[in-house]
C-alpha cells in the first residue's frame, strides 16, 4: 500500500463492496432454506437454485433458464449474486426489489410452475417451517391455525439473498489502497475502460444496475429485435429495447452475456458494447486490456452451506410434474 492511495480512490466511479454482518441470521437462515426448497415448485424439483446457481456465479450458464416441464425461458438469467446493489430486479425493471422478484418465480407457468397459494400451503403443512415462521414473524392465529403468508415467504427468500455478495476482489482491494492487487495491464484496462465510456453505466458498487438504457444507441441492435424490455412494463414507446444496465461483477463466470446471451466470449461482449453502445472499434490489445480488468472484479463467491430441509407430511401436496 502507498501513502494516500486509498483517499485517493475515494473519487473513483466504481466503490468497492463493504462487508456487513448487521442482519437477522434466523430470517437468513430461513430464506436459505426457501432458497433451496424444490416444494415452492409444483414438480417437486425446481429451486431458486437452479436459475440463480450459487456454484457457478449466481447464474446458470445457459442461453435461457430451464422452467416447468421443460420450458425454455424468454430470457438470459441475471446473477442473484450483488443483485442487491440492483435500482429494480428482472431485465425490464418490474420487481421493485428482491423482495418482489422472489415471488415472480414461483407463480410463473414457465418457470416453477406453482401458485402463491399452493406454496404456502406446502410449507403450511410441514411443522418445522410452521415453527420457524412464528419464531421469525410471529404467525397469526386463526381458529387456533398459525398462518405463514406469501409476504413473510419472499421477505425471507430476499433476507438471504441480501446477504449473496462478493467483497475482495482484486480490483476492489485496489480501491482501498493495496497498489500491486492489480497489475500494470489491469491497470491499463480500467483506464480504457473510463477513456472509452463504459464507465458511465457501469458505475457503483455493483459496477452497473444503477439505470436502465437502450442496447443499441450508436447503432441499432439487429441480433435481438423480439425482446422490448423496458416497454413491457411502461408501454412508453420510448422504452423499446430499454434494460436495466447488467451488473459486471463477477462477469467472467456467468456467460453467456446479454438478456439474449448472443454471445459466450467476454471479448466478444466487450467488443458489442463498444460497437452498438458507444460506436467504438477497440483494437485487439485495447479488447485484451478490458477484459483483463473485467476479470479483476471477481470477488469471493458465498461460503453456502447445503441445508437440511424438513420432510414433508401426510397432508403436503404431492409433486406434479403435468
């Protein structure tokens, strides 16, 4: 570390991710459960997990997520992981937060396949959650029935999900002063990365999130012209082909890239967004020098450990698969 380089980085666009240990570990605990719980889908066999991988970045690695019976999703799967540091959740903005997004899931026929009504009554019927949602929540009583709401289920799903970020990356310990975190190269690819413009969406903590913008400002986008993003929610013409701005944290383990994952190479994608964004042609070596900053932006991933679900009863509804 050099004298005064942390301060010194206190003006960078990009904020490196604090560390916080100030949350309810019984309701995390909890929402690690529902994280992981295959019975919030009506197979039986979908989770969070599956779309939002924790193994591999937060995000499944595939064109477009795998649903209910098979169905092949709409559209590329973000990353949960730093999706705190997201203005709104879901491509187009229209989960206010993760709070709303966890119930999105759940009651999509393409997705987990279920209702809010049929999930609750699963977990309704199983007395470990009975007991964990009064200890957490303090249930309502009716006739003598503790009641576990939808509300209190993705307010416990987004409590975990709060806690999925990944402080100390390299590049992050290069904001807070320790010069050789990085190197010389890395260093050049930062400075490119400002020079050039990406910077300007790609800002904050999580190094994007914090806007929406049109793909395809300096040049119209042709390899997706189905998808209208934004529009969907605002049905404001303006809005056509307008998403939330991904976060880059973490980038290099959740290819493919883009809501329409049209293309797998990080240099490829660096390549686009200077094409279609910024109407830029980056030579090969100013390329190599993004993506290797890029890669200095993956942090530690979460240290999750598997939990142990309860059985379920007599009375929990049975998976179907139909």
């Amino acid at each position: 570390m050099s004298g005064g380089a942390s301060s010194a980085r206190e003006d960078e666009p990009i904020k490196p991710i604090s560390i916080n240990f100030d949350y309810n570990r019984a309701k995390v605990e909890l929402g690690k459960k529902l994280f992981f719980e295959p019975r919030l889908s009506k197979s039986g066999w979908i989770t969070c997990n599956s779309c939002h991988n924790l193994a591999t970045g937060g995000a499944d690695n595939l064109p477009t997520s795998i649903g209910h019976k098979w169905f092949l999703g709409p559209i590329n799967s973000p990353t949960v992981l730093n999706s705190k540091f997201n203005l709104a959740q879901f491509w187009d903005g229209r989960a206010k937060d993760l709070k709303e997004q966890a119930g999105g899931p759940i009651a999509n026929p393409l997705e987990m396949g279920s209702n809010h009504e049929l999930a609750v009554s699963i977990l309704q019927s199983i007395p470990e959650y009975v007991q964990w949602f009064s200890e957490i929540y303090g249930l309502d009583e009716m006739y003598g029935d503790e009641i576990i709401t939808i509300d209190q289920v993705t307010d416990a799903i987004a409590a975990f999900e709060e806690t999925l970020v990944t402080p100390n990356s390299n590049f992050d310990n290069w904001l807070n002063g320790y010069d050789n975190s990085i190197s010389e190269i890395e260093k050049e690819g930062y400075d490119l990365f400002k020079e050039k413009g990406c910077i300007v969406c790609h800002n904050g903590v999580g190094v994007g999130g914090n806007s929406y913008q049109k793909f395809g400002i300096a040049k119209p986008y042709d390899k997706d012209t189905h998808t209208l993003g934004r529009y969907n929610v605002t049905k404001d013409e303006k809005d056509k082909y307008v998403f939330k701005v991904p976060l880059l944290r973490n980038i290099e383990l959740t290819a493919p890239y883009f809501h329409d994952a049209s293309t797998w190479d990080l240099a490829e994608a660096v390549n686009i967004m200077n094409e279609y964004q910024l109407g830029l042609k980056l030579t090969d070596s100013e390329t190599s020098k993004i993506v290797a900053f890029l890669r200095t932006l993956t942090g530690d991933q979460p240290s999750v450990i598997f939990p142990i679900l309860p059985p379920s009863t007599s009375t929990t509804a049975k998976p179907n698969r139909n």
